[in-house]
C-alpha cells in the first residue's frame, strides 16, 4: 500500500522568507500523481501544485514551487516570499494513475505552516 | 474553477437519529466522488468512494451500514450516518473528479456534524 509522510508536524516562517515543507512517499508504482493541498482555518482544501511522476521538470506555481526526487521518493514544497495568507495546513497527497484506485489520494499527516509578520 | 458544493455545512443531531449531508458538483459532472473524515488538527481518511449508479466502495473498517452512500446523479452524491452517535462527530469532506479523469479532485467546504 502506498504510504505518505510529512515529518515536520508543524512550521513556521518570517514573512517575505522562504519555507520548504518536505515530504515522502513510498510506492511500487511508475505512474502516478503527486499534490500539495492547502488547507487554511475555513477548512476548504486548496490546491496549491500538482506534479506528474512522468515529468521530469519540477512543477511551479508563482510563489509555490516542488522539489521532485523521482527516485528518492521526495516531494517538498518551497514557498517563497511568504505572505500572511500562507498559514495553513499543507498536505501532500498521492494518487495512482491507474487500477482499481483509479482517483484515490493518500494523504500525509500535514504539516502547520505559521507565518509571522 | 469546478465548484463542490456541501449541504449543510453544519448540523447537531441527537444520539440515535439519522442525517444526510448532500455533496454537488454545481458546474461539471463527477463519475466518481469521495467522502473523507476530518478530525480536529488532523488528516483526511477517505470513507468511501462513491461511484454513480453502482455501490460505492468503502474503506477497511468503516461500517457501509452505519454511513450509506448514494450517488444518484452525475452531480450529486449523499452520506447518511445512521444512528449517530457521538464518536461520530467529526467534519466530514466530500471531494469530485470531473468526468472519469485522473488529477485534481475538486473539494467541498465541509459538513461539521455534532452528535448530542
């Protein structure tokens, strides 16, 4: 069974500074989904990154960039310039592209990301 | 974006009486949808799969008598917890994928369940 650890149950960092969430995996599979979920004190999930295990590059968006070792079993999270809207919880999730757990996600145990003006 | 839309996002019952929290996808279809399980400070456990027109699936060790799952439309999918009880009190979390695609699962605000 596929597994996800986020070691760091919680984080915190300086506004405008740089933080990286980190996160590993363990799976037997080559095809597969990795994500980022932010989920802030309203509790509504949002996806922050996506990034697909075929794809060699490492996925960014604006501020939110991955650091994607295929072979280590390792996706973490940078987040530059951090804002105070980051804080949150962050999880980072698995998902199979294929069986019978067509669309399912493993999540981590999320991490708490405070952020300080 | 795709929005999922959750109903009531908050509901008291009492111990031993039934609710169904209703989950839509208010702007694409879902052939399939998830319902989780969120404890304060803590993960999402995944309940159940929910697939339209057939039986939903469900997780090791979650009762499918005690949390029935329909999922009657392309759009929407509804938990009901039977006989509640207060250990059922929790936040429950139902996601969507748009079409049979892989990828993004679109989530739900919520539903904060209070068993008295």
């Amino acid at each position: 069974a596929q597994t996800v650890t986020q070691s760091q149950p919680e984080m915190s960092v300086q506004e405008a500074e740089t933080v990286t969430l980190s996160c590993t995996y363990d799976t037997s599979e080559s095809d597969y989904y990795l994500f980022w979920y932010k989920q802030p004190p309203s509790r509504q999930m949002i996806l922050v990154i996506r990034q697909e295990a075929y794809k060699q590059q490492n996925a960014t968006e604006n501020r939110f960039s991955v650091n994607f070792q295929k072979a280590a079993k390792s996706f973490s999270l940078k987040i530059s310039d951090s804002q105070l809207g980051d804080a949150a919880m962050y999880f980072c999730a698995y998902q199979y592209a294929g069986g019978t757990s067509y669309g399912k996600l493993t999540f981590g145990q999320g991490t708490i990301l405070t952020v300080h003006p | 974006g795709a929005v999922v839309s959750q109903h009531p996002s908050w509901v008291i019952c009492k111990s031993g009486t039934s609710v169904k929290i209703e989950c839509r996808s208010l702007d694409f279809q879902a052939t399939t949808m998830f319902w989780y399980r969120q404890f304060p400070k803590q993960s999402l456990m995944l309940m159940a799969t929910s697939n339209e027109g057939s039986k939903a699936t469900y997780e090791q060790g979650v009762e499918k008598d005690k949390f029935l799952i329909n999922h009657a439309s392309l759009t929407l999918s509804t938990l009901t917890v039977t006989s509640a009880h207060p250990e059922d009190s929790s936040f429950y979390i139902c996601s969507a994928i748009p079409g049979q695609g892989l990828g993004e699962q679109y989530f739900g605000p919520g539903t904060r369940l209070t068993v008295t």
